[in-house]
C-alpha cells in the first residue's frame, strides 16, 4: 500500500500541480531581475 503525496511547492509548501507554484515563480523572476538590473547599473 503506497502512500502518495500531495504535491506541494518547494518554496513556500503550498498545494501545487508544479513544483514550484506561479506565485514562487514570478517573486524569484523579479529579484533575479532586480539583481541583473543593479550589476548593470553599476558596471555602467
């Protein structure tokens, strides 16, 4: 008898189809961003 997990996101732990859900998705995408923007910013 296997017990299956419910899949969950492995940022917040929220119930998620995916791995990681939309919401952890979209906040990493913005401070990657934020980050590439001050290296750029600074390099200038």
């Amino acid at each position: 008898m296997k017990d299956k997990k419910k899949p969950v996101c492995m940022l917040c732990g929220q119930p998620s189809a995916k791995s990681i859900c939309d919401g952890c998705a979209q906040r990493v995408q913005g401070e990657q961003l934020g980050k590439k923007s001050k290296e750029s910013k600074g390099k200038g």
